[in-house]
C-alpha cells in the first residue's frame, strides 16, 4: 500500500474542530494586531497635535537609548535636573580608568543635547549631565547669586561636589566649552582630561558674521518667533537636522517663555563668552582635546590655533565640513577623537 498521501488527502484528513479552532485563534491575532494598531494612530495623533507630550515622550525614549536615567542633584538648596547613567560601582567588570565624565552643554540647549555622546561612553564610565541654572528645566530662582562666567566656574565646582563624582572628565560644548576650560583653570586638582567642542570663551583671529551681530550688540542665539528658531538651528548645523513640528513647537514655545530670564543671562555671560578666557590658558594643566569644525557660523574655526597655543598639553582637531555642533555634523570622527583621548 502506498505511504505517501497527497497535500489534499492530508487537508481533508485534518479533524474540523482543529481547522475551526486554528481559524478562531487567527482572527483573535488580528483584533489584537487591528488594537494595537488603532492605540499607536491614535497615540501619535495625539502627540503630534500635543507639543509638551510629544517632547517628554521622545525624551524618555532618548534617555532610554542612551542608557541614562533623570535625576536631581541638590545644588545650593536647589534641585538640578540632571541626566546620570554609565558605570558607578569599583568593582564593575570594564576598563581600569572610570573617571566619571561631566558634560556641560551649550548656550540655549539643556542636558539632552548631550545625550548622544553620553551614549558612547555609558557602558564604561559613569556619565552626567546638569542642567546648567537658567536653562532646561532649571529655570533661575529669585535669590540666586549672580551667574557670570565666574559663578557658574563655582557652581560647577559645587555641583561636581554634590553629585560624589571625584575627579573628573570635562566635555563641553560651544559655552560649555568655554566654562570647562575656565573650570580647569580655577580648580585643576578637580579635573584629569578636557573636551572642548566649538569653545567660545576667545576673541577669534577671523571675525565672522555672528561675531559682528554679537559687536554690534545684537544675540543672533535669541529665540522670538519660529522663525528665528530656524535661523539658529540654520547657524549651528553644517545640515540641519529633521525636527518634528511638535518637538519645535514645544522648544520655540519653551525659548519664547524664557526670553525674558535668556536675555538678562546673556548680559551676564556677554563678556566671558566673548573673551572670558584671556589670560588663563597657561593655568590648565589637563591635557586638552580641541575640537572644531571648518564650517562653524558661530564660534569660528580659527579659535582652534588660540586654544591650542595657549594649553600647553593640547591636541586640535579641526573636522571638514562639520559646523559648529561637531558631534552631530560628524559623529564618527568626533567618536573617534574623543575615545582615543580620554581612554
């Protein structure tokens, strides 16, 4: 007798019930994938059409990626927001040096911004980030002592206290950059190695277009309008990245509140991000990692030979075609650069 049956004597074989039953469990399946469906359309509606929602969602979701966790520091009685992730504990399994990193974001931005180059180092050191006072979420309190290049140098003195982080790694960016040479400076026994990304903090050899408007009296950085929200992303971007249209709204909304308190910091913060670092060059002793890129419109690239002179252990790298975000305009020689340094 033949064995072998064909595929419809075996489909004609197969008890009703089980094709009954399998055919029940199917269209189950596809309620749940049509729900599922149907949630997430109705979620992203309504995030688009919500800008607070949308950001603290893609927030979370950024932090979340990037392996760190929202936190708060206590800093002169006040809470700072601060994102904190990486490796804290001794006896972790990974390289020998795990000097924390601290990274102090530019002028206008928060602790966010940093994120995707807390990513690179979270598996190994333990990473943090601060809202610095007067942006992000820390907004300014009324009895806050006066906050020029001078205080926030100390208040990030406090901070490093306050957050147990030892000696430390600095990484700053564009004004971050210009308050983590000014900290090594005034507190060298504090800070192992630096990263300073499109540092303002100098008077430049070459004198740009945004220098002229800053001369002038004029804050090109100032956020009145959407519009004016484009002009900047326009200024710090070689190519400006794809922003959704509620996460602008929310940070046009965000700058547009704040514009009275970023107004009256920028007339505090004018003169040393304008030439603050004059004559204290020779007093950082950390070894300097200079970072700059041939397209910044903000702080130009020719800052890069007056850094670089003045730090006597310095190495510079001036990026091709990168503006003045150099770890967003070209993420992997910034990677490169940094983790060959501070390894």
């Amino acid at each position: 007798m033949d064995q072998i049956q064909s595929q419809s004597e075996i489909g004609n074989s197969f008890p009703k019930q089980e094709k009954s039953r399998v055919r029940r469990v199917f269209f189950r399946l596809l309620k749940v994938v049509a729900i599922v469906v149907a949630v997430s359309v109705a979620g992203g509606v309504i995030l688009w059409n919500w800008p607070t929602a949308f950001y603290t969602v893609a927030t979370a979701l950024g932090r979340f990626s990037s392996g760190v966790r929202l936190e708060e520091i206590i800093v002169r009685g006040i809470a700072t927001p601060t994102l904190d992730g990486g490796v804290s504990s001794p006896n972790a399994p990974l390289q020998p040096d795990r000097t924390p990193i601290l990274f102090l974001h530019g002028w206008g931005t928060s602790k966010e911004a940093m994120m995707s180059e807390m990513k690179w180092f979270v598996s190994t050191r333990r990473v943090i980030a601060p809202d610095l006072p007067g942006f992000g979420a820390n907004a300014l309190q009324p009895d806050q002592p006066a906050l020029d290049g001078d205080g926030y140098v100390k208040w990030i003195e406090e901070f490093r206290i306050a957050a147990n982080l030892g000696r430390i790694d600095v990484v700053g960016e564009s004004m971050g950059g210009a308050l983590a040479a000014a900290y090594a400076a005034a507190y060298p026994d504090s800070v192992r190695r630096i990263v300073l990304q499109s540092a303002a903090g100098l008077e430049a050899p070459k004198v740009n277009a945004f220098m002229r408007d800053v001369q002038s009296g004029k804050n090109p950085l100032l956020i009145a309008s959407s519009s004016d929200f484009d002009r900047v992303i326009g200024l710090c971007f070689a190519k400006p990245p794809p922003i959704p249209t509620p996460f602008k709204q929310f940070l046009v909304d965000r700058a547009i509140s704040n514009l009275p308190q970023q107004k009256e910091m920028a007339k505090a913060l004018q003169s040393f991000l304008m030439n603050g670092n004059a004559g204290i060059l020779g007093s950082i002793h950390a070894p300097t990692l200079i970072l700059y890129g041939t397209a910044d419109q903000i702080t130009d690239s020719s800052l890069l030979n007056v850094y670089r002179d003045g730090i006597r252990n310095s190495t510079a790298v001036l990026i091709e075609g990168a503006g003045h975000v150099v770890f967003y305009d070209a993420p992997k020689e910034t990677f490169r650069a940094m983790t060959a340094f501070l390894d």
